[in-house]
C-alpha cells in the first residue's frame, strides 16, 4: 500500500472528526439497544432524526459564535440570554408594540448587536477579561429582560405569547415536509463559516490571533478591529438564535435558551476548537453538536432522569474542557514552551 495513503487514513483516524463521528455511532447503537426497554420504545426513527436536527437548530447559531471568538482566543458568556432577549423583544414588538414581523426581528437583532458593541468596548478600551466582561453583560441583559417583559401597569410577564404566521414559518417550515429549513439554513451557515475560517485571510487572522497575540500585533493585524467584528456577530448569532426559538413556540421567555447557555461552547470545544484559541474549525463543532443534541434526544428517549441528563451534559464540558487542557499542554511542550 502506498505509504502516503497510509498516512492520510493515520491522520484521518486520529483527527478530532474521526473520534466523534465514532463517538456518535457508539450513541445511536447503545439508545437503539437500551430505548425498548422503556415501554418498548424505538431510537433509531425518521421522527428521531427530525428531531435531532430540530434540537441542532436554535444552538447551532450559538455554536458558531463561540467557535469564531474562541478560534481568536476570546469568549462570550452572554450568548443564551442574548438569544432570549432577541426572541423577547420579538414577542414584545409583535404583540404589545404593534410592529410588522420583519420590523420587530429587525429590532431584535439590532439589539443583539448592540450588546455585542458592548462586550467589545467593554473588552478592549476598558480591557476587561472577555470572561469577566461577557458574564457581567449577561447579568444586565437578564435585567432587561425583565424590563422589557414587565406590562404597562407593572405586572411582569415570564411569557409573553403572540401570533404571527409569517413568523412561525421561519422555524417551522419543512421542506418536503420531511427537512426543517432552519436546518437547511444551519448548514449553509456552518459551510459558510468552516471556508471563511480555513480558506480566506481573515480566517488565518483569527487563528494567528489566537494561537500567538504577540505575533499577530507584530504582523500588523488590526485586533481591536477584528474583537469587535466578532463579539458583535458572536451577538448577532445570538439573535438568530433568539428569533429562531420564538418562532418555533410563538412566544417570548425570560427562561428561553436556558438549557443551551453552554451548548456552543461545549460543542465547540467538544468539535476541537481550543479553549485558549488558535486551533480547530467549524466542522467539528457541527459534529460536536450533533453528538451532544443526540445524547440528550437517547436520554429522553430511554426514560432517563432529567437531573441525570443534566448532569451528564455537565460532565460532557468538563471532560472536554479537560481534554483541551491536556492537549494544550502538550502542545507547548513540543515547542518547548
């Protein structure tokens, strides 16, 4: 056998995307062998599937926000109550403000933005640690919730319903009637992000920034510039997410995107993308998603524990963020850091 080929399939089986493809495998036979034994209940359905790829959709935007800020060696803490406000103020603008739809998701995720200026400014002209900086907006940002979600005569609203058809399409419709086009739409955006990421200049900026800040600064790149541009679209993303949900449950929610506050980081992490910056891609953190959104469909599925799951999910990060620390060392050791 060719020696170059060996070493293509080595490195294959050694990537990131091999181990959690296997990963995913090793998932749907285990819930397919365990999901009968509760009241005979089947995993491996076209109903399942759909709804994996349902579960995929509000996160995927979260996960793709963090898989950029993190690439640069930043991060964002505030992305699920970004979202929330966005699907709040949707319902709000909707329903109290009188707005057409396209108006109030406009508004919606010209906020979001806004608040991604923020965690920008905050972190690079009073330079705070994005961490500190993210976790402290996302305090404020539940605040505005509040302020946003409390009526005229001062009663506050956990959820705020409404109805708009136009905008129950956009995370309903199904193409064929079989494949949502939130779906659809996920995936051009994870393609879009994966090639400006690896293949484009920009792409290289964020990894240099990343990988070496010091370097990057030295070669001219404009990081200030380049933060900003993330975090707001970090934020933006987030919005998408926000809208996404609301459109799905016709509703607004102080508690909304609750369960996935640490989805996109986990899956981004899980998916090989460091926690200290300047390695992985998008197409791992798709894979990262798909794993983790499958774990919590089996658990459903076989009957489990929601605490269980929860505390599981928990488990899944910090064996992640475990896993990133290791390689990260060994990443330094090698160059003799």
């Amino acid at each position: 056998m060719n020696v170059t080929r060996v070493t293509g399939i080595n490195k294959i089986i050694r990537s990131k995307a091999f181990t959690l493809f296997a990963l995913l495998i090793v998932l749907f036979v285990l819930f397919a062998i365990i999901a009968p034994f509760n009241n005979g209940a089947r995993f491996i359905t076209q109903r399942t599937i759909i709804g994996i790829l349902q579960d995929i959709a509000v996160p995927a935007f979260l996960t793709i926000g963090a898989g950029c800020l993190m690439v640069s060696g930043a991060i964002d803490l505030s992305q699920a109550r970004i979202g929330a406000l966005s699907g709040m103020v949707v319902a709000v603008a909707i329903k109290n403000w009188q707005l057409p739809w396209f108006a109030a998701i406009a508004a919606a995720l010209l906020i979001s933005a806004l608040i991604g200026l923020i965690n920008a400014a905050l972190v690079n002209e009073l330079n705070f640690q994005p961490f500190i900086a993210t976790m402290s907006m996302s305090s404020v940002v539940y605040a505005v919730m509040y302020l946003v979600a409390t009526d005229k005569s001062g009663q506050l609203q956990g959820v705020i319903n409404y109805k708009s058809p136009t905008v129950a399409l956009i995370g309903n419709y199904e193409i064929g009637g079989v494949v949502p086009v939130s779906v659809v739409f996920l995936v051009v955006m994870f393609i879009i992000y994966g090639v400006v990421l690896s293949k484009t200049k920009f792409g290289k900026t964020l990894y240099l920034m990343g990988g070496n800040a010091t370097a990057a600064r030295l070669s001219g790149i404009n990081s200030k510039k380049t933060s900003y541009f993330l975090f707001i679209n970090c934020a933006a993303l987030s919005g998408i997410s926000g809208v996404l949900y609301s459109s799905r449950t016709q509703q607004g929610s102080l508690l909304a995107l609750a369960n996935d506050q640490f989805t996109g980081l986990t899956a981004a992490i899980l998916g090989g993308i460091s926690f200290g910056g300047g390695s992985g891609g998008m197409g791992g953190a798709f894979l990262g998603l798909v794993v983790i959104k499958t774990f919590n469909k089996g658990m459903t599925i076989v009957g489990a524990n929601s605490y269980l799951t929860s505390v599981l999910s928990g488990s899944l990060l910090l064996a992640a963020l475990s896993l990133d620390y290791v390689s990260q060392r060994r990443q330094r050791k090698r160059v003799g850091i």
